[in-house]
C-alpha cells in the first residue's frame, strides 16, 4: 500500500455505498415473494422479498399503510415500489417500501402508471387539445357493449330527458384480448363517417382486469385523433382509466354521460319560453318608444311647416354671405395698407431715390470699388460718379484730408449764419 491510496473506514465506505444506491433506484417497482414477515410494536413491518435466485430485505414503515383489506402473508407473491437503501449498522443493502400490492393487482397498475405517465410527457392530456362538448347535439355515438347495463342506462336517460335524439350504438367487446382493438375500429369508422356529434365510450363498474381495455394505449390514442368530441364514462365513480384522462370529457358513470350529453326536455323548452317571453318584452318596449318619437317628430315644427324652415335658413345662408364679403372687404382695405405701407418702406431704401436728393456715389474708373475713403485715390487718376441721371468720369486733381473739410464746412455755416 502507498501513501496516495485511500483507507475507507468500514462506516465511510457503507455510506457512500448508501448513497450511490440510493441516488441510483429511487422509487423503483420490485416484484417478489414475501418470507419471514414481522410486525414490530412501533408499527413497522419487516419481511423479505425473494425469487428463485436471490432475496432482499424490505421494511415498511407505519407511515406507509398497506392498501385496505391487504393482509401480509409469507409466500405471497406482491409488487412494491418504493427507494432501495442501506442499513449501515448490518451493512445490508434493503428497500424502503412505500406502496404494495398483490402481484396480479400491481403489474397492473404498474403497467397503468407508467403508461399514464408516457402520455403525460407526450402532451395527450393537455388540456389545450379538448374540445367543447355540444351544448345539445342531433346525433350521439355511443361505443359499448349492446348488451350490457351501461347502454340500458345511457338510453335510458336519454328517452327521459330528450327522446327526438338520434342514437348510434357502435357495438364492441368492453372486456377481453379483442376489446381494445374493437374499440379502436369503432371510434375510427364513428370518425370517418362523420355520423354523430358526440362519442360516448362507456362501459359499467368492474375490477382493473375487468376495465383493462380503455387503459390500452391504442384506445388512447384513438380517443385522442377522435376530430369529434369524446366523452369518457367507464366504471364507477372512483374508478379512473387512461381513457378517462384523454377524453375531452370525464363522467363517473353511463347514465351521467347521457345526462350531461343533453339536457332536460322540459328545463330547454322552459329556457326557451322564458327567452321568448325577455325578446316579446324588449320588441315591444322598442316598438313603443319608436312609436313615441315618431309621434315627437310628426308634430314638431320642420315637419308641420318645412318651406318656413328652408327660408329661415336661406335667410341664414343671406345673413352669412353679406358678413362674409363685409369681412372681405375690410381684409382687403387693411391688405392694401401694409402694400403701401411696405412699398413706401422700399422706396425709402431705393438708392436711386438717395440719389435724387442731391447724393451720388463715386467709384474707382479703373477697379470699380466705391470710394470711401480718400486714402484710396492718386492724383491723376480717374473716377466715375454716379448721379442720379447718369454719370460722368474726372480726374482727380486735388486730395483734401477730413479735418480741412470739417473746418471749411464749419466755417462757410458760420458765414451762411450772418
């Protein structure tokens, strides 16, 4: 041995033994003999199961009751379904039993639960695909056996509550090997032919061997391509099928299929007399209100003196035009203002008529620039000046500087004084 390997403890290595069983086979079926039962005074059962080859201990604790009338029995075959463990102080691997039954019942029913929970994960019991029953249909399918109590039952209920309904009994084995098969040609050809509004697959009470047939896969997935709606009723009250769970309708038993599938006769025709009665009611309500207006309008003035009416609005029409071409004509009169006053505007901007009071501008002969300084002319050269009619070209012959004219203004103002 080297320093790297482990040395697992007796305890260490039964837990993790516990462990790995346990995270393995959680609730599991296990199928088996009983021998060597005990119930201990807590309350809890001891046994073990076995089969020609091998054996396991099992308890089941007093939380987890057996069902009713089941006695325990060694040699007994049984179905158990619970978690496999260990018992660490003996190190004995065991089960935890939760549920048993006896072997016949429980492969069964554990045939049943898985199958139940295949459809499940396959979305046939969703309730997005059922469809609405109608509310009181022509034509009712029903498949079962002809001569069996559930279709007395159902046609019973039905010649009580509404005789004028067609009935179309698809007769079919309801227990058996041939049953599901039978069942499924029958909901199938109900389809194809497209003769009824509704299917009742119905069959009375009986043990899980007895009802097996409508927890056949194949009738499952008949009942749930079915175009037309199904309504489930097998058994008694607490007996459930896989049919019961696809159907787009659950009822306990045959006669409560026919007497959800129509109603009374008698509440109907009470319904309808009623609604007759309302709608009589609120016509002639309707009839004598429009009767009131019409005797409103009838003496109200337009229709005693209608040519009154139109000249009292053709005077309006007058009235309108006249204050619309006075407004019109005052729009103008303040339009006309604002040209002229715009126009003067312009013509006080207008250089032209800066030059006719006497103004010109002068500009450089050879360049073409306005001359605003006299910095910017030579002797010698030429300008152009622009008067108001026309202009002329000079010579400039002199330069005077600013101040020089502002004192020869100021003086020839003085002398203009005296």
């Amino acid at each position: 041995m080297t320093d790297a390997e482990h040395v697992f403890k007796v305890s260490e290595l039964t837990r993790e033994v516990k462990t790995l069983l346990e995270a393995k086979y959680p609730g599991i079926w296990l199928e088996g003999e009983v021998s060597n039962y005990r119930a201990a005074a807590s309350g809890h059962r001891y046994f073990t199961l076995k089969d020609e080859f091998a054996q396991i201990s099992a308890v089941m604790f007093k939380s987890a009751r057996p069902p009713s009338g089941f006695r325990f029995t060694d040699g007994m075959k049984v179905v158990v379904q619970g978690n496999i463990s260990v018992y660490e102080p003996r190190g004995a691997y065991q089960i935890i039993v939760k549920r048993i039954e006896e072997r016949g019942v429980g492969a069964l029913q554990l045939a049943f639960e898985r199958l139940k929970k295949k459809l499940y994960d396959e979305g046939l019991f969703d309730e997005a695909h059922k469809v609405p029953v109608p509310m009181l249909p022509d034509r009712i399918g029903v498949v079962t056996s002809p001569t069996g109590a559930a279709i007395r039952d159902v046609l019973n209920v039905l010649e009580r509550r509404f005789a004028e309904v067609h009935v179309i009994v698809s007769p079919v084995p309801v227990q058996g090997e041939s049953a599901a098969p039978e069942i499924v040609s029958a909901i199938d050809e109900l389809n194809a032919l497209r003769l009824v509004d509704v299917i009742i697959v119905t069959r009375g009470g009986g043990s899980l061997e007895d009802l097996w047939p409508f927890n056949d896969e194949r009738v499952a997935r008949a009942i749930y391509r079915s175009e037309i709606p199904v309504i489930s009723a097998v058994g008694h009250e607490i007996d459930w099928t896989i049919a019961d769970y696809v159907a787009d309708l659950r009822v306990p038993t045959p006669s409560a299929a026919a007497e959800l599938v129509v109603g009374r006769k008698a509440e109907l025709l009470e319904r309808v007399g009623k609604n007759r009665e309302k709608l009589y009611t609120w016509a002639t309500a309707l009839v004598g209100e429009l009767g009131r207006r019409l005797e409103v309008a009838r003496k109200s003035y337009v229709f005693r003196e209608p040519a009154g009416v139109v000249r009292q609005y053709q005077q309006r029409v007058d009235d309108a035009a006249g204050r619309m071409a006075l407004h019109a004509g005052h729009c103008m009169q303040r339009l006309g203002d604002r040209i002229r006053e715009f126009a003067a505007r312009l013509r006080a901007l207008d250089p032209l008529g800066v030059l006719a009071r006497g103004y010109s501008l002068t500009a450089d002969a050879a360049t073409g620039r306005l001359v605003t300084d006299v910095g910017s002319l030579e002797r010698g050269g030429q300008v152009r000046t622009r008067v108001r009619r026309g202009a002329f070209v000079a010579r400039v012959d002199r330069i005077e500087d600013v101040d020089r004219i502002e004192d020869e203004e100021a003086f020839g103002s003085a002398h203009g004084e005296d």
